[in-house]
C-alpha cells in the first residue's frame, strides 16, 4: 500500500493557544512521492524498515515512537483485538523534510487495518481518530485536497475537481527542528482567509501560473532564517526555471511548481546539475 508525502500549498499561522500549539490553516495535497507500508498478520505489533532511497532509514528513531506503530496500537485499542501486525515499511519519503512522511506511514496503517480487520471505519471517523498521533495525521487520514485547521484537529475535504500539479522537490541538505520554527514564528494577524480562497481560485482555473502566484507558508521566514540552505534552495530552484517556489511544512524542504511533467524533469535535471538533491513529483488531489 502506498503512503503518500504531501506538500501544504498554502500555510497560514496563527496564535500560539494555551496548549503550545499554533493555530493554523492549511491546504495540504498529497503527492506521487511515496513509501510503501506492507502489513502481515502477527501476535504482536512489530515494525521493520527497509530503504529504497540511501539513508532515509539511517533516520528513523526507536520503534515504539514511530507513528505507524503507534497507529497499529491505536486501531488495536478502538477495535479490541488482542493480535497485532507485522509493519513493513520501505521508505522513499525523507524524514524531518516537511513531507508528512512518517504522518503518512501513520495513515496507511490506520486504513490497512481498518479493512484487514473490517472495522469499516468511516475515513472522516479514521481521521478524528488519528488527530493523537500528530497533527499532521488526520489531513493525511482523510487524503485527496484537504483544508486542515486548529492544530491539524479539523479537516475537510476539498469539493473541487483536482488538477494535478507537477512539481519539483528539492533538498536542502540541512534539516530544521519544527520547535524552533515555530518558536521563531511571527504569527499572521488577520484571518480573513483570502489566502486559502485565492489558491483555490488558482486551482479550479487549472493554470499552474495562477497556483504559483498563490503559493503561501508562513513558516518560511522562521524556517529560513535559522537555515539558510533552504534560502539558497528556494533561489536555486527559481534560477533552474520553477515557476514559483514555496516551502513544505516546517522545511526544510522546497517545491518548485513547473508547466507540466516534461518541464519538471528539466527542473530537476538543471537542480541535479549544481549538486542538489532534486526528485521531479506531482500532486494526487483526489483520493
Ligand atoms: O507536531 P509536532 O509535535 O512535531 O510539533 C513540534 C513542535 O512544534 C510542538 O511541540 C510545538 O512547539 C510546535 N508546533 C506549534 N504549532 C503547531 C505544530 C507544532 O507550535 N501547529
């Protein structure tokens, strides 16, 4: 089964609310970059990680805090079965990127259980379920376009037709701790959602020129100014012809959007040629 990364087209901050956590708006869309989530039948949960991309497993903390296992022990709880699952995880998606990645792992398990085990949990009840596992989870739980607000807690699916978006990637190099990038954060005052509203303008009018002009993360001067590989990525991908550059999540890693798949290569093949690591992608906005 494959867990999709996903990228946040747009990003807005708010207020830091008494849980510590900023409020936040965001339109999230999954992309083609993904890693694979193979489950076993098993007496207990047990988590092995392959990689199909050189040093992406190097990465991955203990097992008991990694968010599939933790997904699986959650479905055991709501569903009280007492066997467990053997976890396979072949990972593609880097980690600390912004990606979702392990988000994702979370969400493929959440759903592989909920049919290995016909619970026929409803994707809307799977997400509200997932919001313990982080607050990334249930915007990848639900899938396809979605607008996720609060800390992550609210999610909705978007009703537009879904333009794929191709894309470029690219790697910085350097990572940047979330923490830190929120707590450099200046918090966004207004909250009249004209950000949210323009991108899906762009959106429903299919033209990838108008999604790049509406790209927007409010995490990007934080993420930045405690990382300035990211700075020079972003430009990097402007100069190699990107029609519009943003950041994912919290960084460390940039998008560049491009005219369509052909351009995307080229995108990627100009990045590779000065050293950065560059995957050419595209979105998968309807489930
Ligand atoms: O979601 P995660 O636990 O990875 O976030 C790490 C830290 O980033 C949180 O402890 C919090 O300080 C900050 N954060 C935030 N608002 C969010 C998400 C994360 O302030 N919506």
């Amino acid at each position: 089964m494959e867990a999709r990364a996903k990228i946040n087209l747009t990003l807005e901050v708010f207020d830091r609310r008494a849980d510590g956590y900023h409020d936040l708006r965001s339109l999230v869309v999954p992309i083609s970059l993904a890693d694979e989530v193979i489950l076993r039948p098993a007496k207990e949960v047990t988590l092995r990680v392959t990689e199909a991309v050189s040093g992406v497993a190097d990465q991955i903390g203990p097992t008991a805090d990694n968010l599939a296992v933790k997904a699986a022990q959650l479905m055991r709880r709501v569903s009280g079965r007492t066997d467990g699952v053997a976890i396979d995880l072949v990972k593609r998606i880097p980690i600390g990127s912004g990606l979702g990645g392990g988000s994702a792992d979370a969400a493929a398990v959440l759903h592989g259980l909920n049919d290995f085990w016909h619970l026929d949990i409803s994707d809307e009840e799977l997400a509200n379920l997932s919001m313990e596992l982080g607050s990334d989870v249930p915007a990848q739980t639900l899938g396809g376009l979605t607008l996720m607000e609060g800390r992550g807690e609210r999610v909705t699916r978007e009703s537009m037709p879904g333009l794929v978006l191709h894309l470029v990637l690219a790697f910085p190099g350097e990572f940047v701790s979330t923490a830190k990038v929120y707590a450099n954060v200046i918090p966004q005052l207004t909250n009249g959602g004209q950000i949210v509203d323009n991108m899906r303008r762009a959106l429903l009018g299919g033209d990838a020129e108008a999604v790049a002009a509406a790209l927007y993360n409010g995490l990007s001067s934080a993420a930045e100014a405690l990382c300035p590989a990211i700075t020079r990525a972003r430009a990097a991908l402007r100069t190699a012809g990107a029609l519009g550059v943003s950041m994912s999540g919290s960084g460390s890693c940039v998008f560049g959007l491009a005219r369509d798949a052909a351009d995307a290569q080229r995108v990627a093949k100009n990045l590779a040629g000065i050293g950065l690591t560059a995957f050419p992608v595209h979105t998968c906005p309807v489930m």
